[in-house]
C-alpha cells in the first residue's frame, strides 16, 4: 500500500492563496458594463474619473499587499503554533515570558504599517476634496430629500429639477430596478464638476461608486466634492446613509455625455451656456456705452439751460432793484 506524502500546510495555504488571487484576476478582466454593479461582482466597479483611479490604485497597490502580507504573516504563525507546538509535538512546553527585544518589533513594525497607509491616504484625501481648478467648469448642487434628490444648475439660468426612482411597473428596456430615475442628472464629459451637496430634511449620502464619490447631505450644512468624467455613459449609486423607510428608493443617475449635447440639454431646460449669457450680455453693454455720450451730452445741455435761466433771473432782479 502507497503511503500518501504529508503535504506541509504552508504548501496548502500558498496553493489557496495563488487559487483565489487567480479568480480575482479572471473576474477583473472580464468585460462588465461601466458605472453600474452586475451579477457576481467580486472586484470593484470600473473607473470612470481621475478620482476613482486614485482609489483604485490605493486599494490595489497599497492596501491589498499590506492586508495580504498580515493575512499570510499571521496564518503562518497560527499553523507553526498548531503543528509544531501541541500538546503530542511539544509536551515540554517553554516558559519564556518576555523578550524585550521581540516586544519592541511587535512595537515598531504596527506603527511603520500604519504610517506607510496613512501618508498616501492622506494625499489621496487631499485631492479628492479640493483638486478642482478655482474656476471650475460646472457647479452643480445637490439636494437630498426623504426620499428622492433635487439638482441645481445655479450658474446655467438656475435650472432645477427632481429625480425619482422609477417604480417596477414603469420600467422600460434597459432601465435598471432600484436604479434608473425618471430625471437624471446630466454632465458633461472632461469637466470638472464641483458638487455642492445638502439636504432639506434628514442625513443623506450621495455616492456614485465609479467616480469615486461620496459626500454626505446634512440639513443646513453646504458639503462640497467634485469629480470629472472621462468617459461618456450612465453611471449610478445610491443614497448612502439611512434616512428612513424609503432609504432603498434614493438611486443617482448620472448621464455623462459630449459638451454639444450637455449645451443642448441644458437650452431644453430653458437655461443657458455661459458663452449665451455673455454674448446676451454684450449688446445690452453696447447700448449702455452708446448711450454714455448722449447722455453726457444731454446733462451739459440741461446745466447750460439752467445757467441761462439763473442768468435771465439774475437780469431781472438788477433791472427790477435799479427802477
């Protein structure tokens, strides 16, 4: 009879760990549609903003080895003490209490970890909170209510609508249940987007996981975010904070598209582009420099009437004081 090799378990545990880095790789690298979740998601949503790609990267990069290195670190430790030190292996047991200098590693190697996550998480806080141009190109504020979301374009012509979730009985080919509104909110393309985000009742959160965006709506308080999308398409999210019993019924569309049909958008919401307010601007500035020098010129002619009327009078009164 063959006698079956003993298989070390830090073998089996390096098998395992190769297996499922494996499934996770052949997950991330199927085509799945952008800005949306689908069935058997795994990994995270693709990116569709520089913001989004920052998080990406610290996940991946920074993240997942420092996790995997403890998770291996720690296990393999776990399977050394139960194989090597049990009661049949080791009935000797040592009774070793301390050691400084294993004390100070176990110290010291906690606090570099953390310093090694904190210092690219706080650069990455930095630029998802005020990385925006001073001047940025679109300002849109968003307004939570229980239980659906009001937007404001306030330097388009204050357009302003709200956006519902579509019931179940109303849902069209290629709407999503839970997700598609009847108004969504519309962008677009490579522009930077300031979100200026409140709400008129209780706590919200609007979160659109593919720009990696999540702000929370507090009533009475103006939170700012922003987000620039450098692809076209629909991308959703929800309400991310429990608002009450409607919470569920809160999605966020948002329609990333070209700049011409985003100008078209907003003059079908009886808005207009900033180049439309200027050039609506400029004749009215014209008429008013025109009219400066007739003006002008209309003033002298009335001080001049005056003069000659306090002249005639002045006349009359040395005429009238002489006789």
């Amino acid at each position: 009879m063959t006698r079956i090799k003993k298989i070390h378990p830090l073998y089996l545990f390096s098998g395992l760990t190769a297996f499922f880095a494996g499934m996770s790789a052949a997950g991330a690298a199927e085509t799945h549609p952008v800005g949306q979740p689908y069935e058997w998601e795994t990994v995270l949503q693709a990116s569709a903003s520089p913001v989004r790609d920052s998080v990406e990267h610290f996940h991946d990069h920074i993240l997942l080895p420092v996790i995997a290195a403890i998770v291996a670190f720690v296990f393999g430790l776990l399977l050394i003490i139960i194989f090597r030190f049990n009661a049949k292996a080791n009935p000797v047991p040592s009774k070793t209490t301390h050691n400084t200098m294993l004390e100070i590693i176990w110290t010291l190697v906690p606090i570099i970890i953390l310093a090694t996550i904190a210092v690219p998480s706080m650069k990455l806080l930095y630029y998802a909170d005020a990385t925006y141009d001073k001047h940025p190109g679109l300002t849109v504020k968003v307004t939570g209510y229980q239980w659906y979301w009001g937007y404001e374009y306030p330097k388009l012509g204050d357009v302003s609508f709200m956006s519902n979730y579509i019931h179940d009985e109303d849902l069209k080919p290629g709407d999503l249940r839970l997700l598609s509104t009847d108004n969504p909110l519309v962008v677009p393309v490579d522009t930077d987007v300031r979100v200026q985000v409140t709400a008129a009742d209780v706590i919200h959160s609007w979160s659109v996981p593919a720009f990696g965006v999540k702000m929370d709506a507090v009533p009475g308080r103006i939170n700012e975010t922003w987000f620039r999308a450098d692809k076209t398409g629909t991308f959703y999210g929800q309400c991310s904070q429990l608002c009450g019993a409607g919470h569920a019924y809160m999605p966020i569309e948002v329609k990333a598209v070209s700049k011409e049909d985003f100008a078209k958008f907003i003059k079908a919401q009886g808005g207009k582009m900033p180049a439309e307010q200027a050039s609506a601007a400029a004749p009215g500035s014209a008429q008013a420099a025109e009219m400066k020098p007739a003006a002008k010129a209309a003033e002298a002619k009335k001080a001049d009437m005056k003069a000659e009327t306090t002249k005639a009078a002045e006349e009359a009164g040395s005429k009238k004081a002489g006789e």
